[in-house]
C-alpha cells in the first residue's frame, strides 16, 4: 500500500470568509440566525503581536478560523468539501482530519510505477489546482510517501522515482514501512522514561490522588494513545509493559509512607494493558 501524507501551508489562517460563509449556506444549507452567528464568530477578530514588552497596533483579521477552538476543525472541513469531492473523482482512497489529508492505494507490484505516475501527474495536480481558488497551498517539499508491505514484496519493487521515506507521523502515530510500530515504541518510550524521571523528584511531596492525576496527564494518556499493540514482536510489548511498570513503581513505591500503601502493577490482556490493585 503507498501512503501519501499531504502537507497544507498554514492552513488554518487562509481561509477565506466569504467562501466559507458561501459554501456553508450553498452546501450544508445553513441560513438565517446560525449562519448569522457564524458570521459574527469570524468577522471583526483583532490581533496584535508582541516583541519583550513592546505591541504592535491591533489588526483586524480578515481570513482564517480560531486555532485551538472546537469550530475551527469543523469549518475547516466544511471550507474543505469540495477537495474530497474531487479525491472521490480520482479513484484514491482518503481520510480529512482538520488539515490532516492522507491518500492511500493498494497496488501490485507490475503495476507500481503506472500507480504512482496517476498520482503524481494526474491527482496531485488536480488537487493542488483546486486549492489555490481557495486560498490554500500544498507544500510539495513536505509531502510525504509511505510504501508499506512485507520486506518480499518492497523487494520487487524497482526503479522507481518516487522519493519514499521509511517511517511517517501520522496523527501523532509513527508507521514505519513493515508496519512493526518500532519507530513508534521507541518514542514513546523514550519521551514516558524522561517525563517519569523528571516526576520521581516530586513524587515524596505528593499525595495518591494528586501523583495519580499528574501521572495520567503526562504518561499514561500517551500510552494508552491508539491503543496498538503489534503481533510482530513480544519484545516490543514487553518494553511497553516495562514502562507501565516502572510507572506505577516510581508513583507507589516512592512514596514516603510505602508501609501504607500498595504498588499497582500492570497486566496484558487482548484489549491491552490495565492497572490492578494488589
């Protein structure tokens, strides 16, 4: 399968209002107060921006959605409809997240260098051209090509001209090429193993509920983060099951009064890992 993660430029800050509000009344048929209240949501917005202790006059924006509000991913997708549409039209499977556009295809190996030509000439051209009407860019330099399969049948395939790489982010997820998820063990661990250090030094001045709460936001949600765990290796499973424990080692174990209280250790079942009281 070849995975093609495309990479939008600022793409949150370009939307235009008036096409938004268009598309939001013509496609989705929203009228009367709610576009009205849409209208007022994104006009009228002021910025400025600041050097030490020094501002710059305000101004007033007049394109783009709020980052980090619940409406901007949503009316990003809306703004972007007419993409997925034409995505449809080119025979490629697709998945929209906000500005997270991924394309994927299955092909055989005979036919790997047709495949990717179609993609490359044809659906990335189309893709880009129906952007710029919109005021969004694809960043070419930044796009990202993924070949997954079994080393065999990487094996087969030759001469070919596209520039792949051997592991992706996705979403916040690493896929690596054989789909082993190694690339994505290793930075987890590594990120957990420093945020879990640096949390030892302050877990004698912490009570249970507050070391469980701080553990929970820095850790384990990443942990528990797609929830994965590969049947291509035990190994790797093992490493994760080792951090789980050391995590609940250093939060239970370290406490001042250990006679008190008791360590929570981890276990592995089909639906991946759960802490048990002991």
């Amino acid at each position: 399968m070849c995975l093609c993660l495309l990479e939008l430029s600022a793409a949150f800050v370009t939307i235009d209002h008036s096409i938004l509000l268009i598309r939001l009344s013509s496609g989705f048929g929203i009228h009367g107060s709610v576009l009205n209240w849409l209208k007022s949501y994104l006009s009228s917005r002021s910025f400025r921006v600041r050097c030490n202790n020094t501002f710059s006059s305000l101004c007033t924006s007049s394109c783009g959605v709020p980052q980090g509000s619940v409406l901007g991913p949503l009316l990003f997708i809306m703004y972007t409809t007419p993409l997925s549409t034409l995505i449809s039209s080119l025979s490629l499977n697709y998945h929209l997240y906000a500005d997270d556009t991924q394309l994927f295809f299955s092909f055989y190996p005979p036919n790997f260098v047709s495949c990717i030509t179609h993609l490359q000439k044809n659906a990335l051209q189309q893709i880009s051209c129906r952007m710029t009407p919109n005021l969004l860019t694809l960043n070419s330099s930044k796009t990202e090509f993924l070949l997954t399969a079994l080393r065999k049948q990487l094996d087969k395939i030759h001469n070919s001209s596209l520039n792949t790489t051997h592991s992706a982010r996705n979403l916040g997820f690493i896929f690596d090429e054989h789909l082993t998820f190694s690339d994505q063990i290793s930075a987890i661990s590594k990120a957990r193993y420093y945020h879990i250090r640096q949390l030892r030094c302050i877990r004698p001045y912490l009570d249970s509920n507050t070391a469980c709460t701080i553990a929970t936001s820095t850790v384990h949600f990443k942990l528990d983060y797609c929830n994965l765990w590969s049947p291509y290796g035990i190994g790797q499973t093992i490493y994760i099951f080792m951090l789980w424990f050391v995590l609940s080692f250093f939060f239970f174990y370290s406490s001042p009064n250990l006679s008190r209280r008791r360590l929570d250790v981890c276990h592995t079942s089909t639906h991946g890992v759960a802490l048990v009281r002991i």
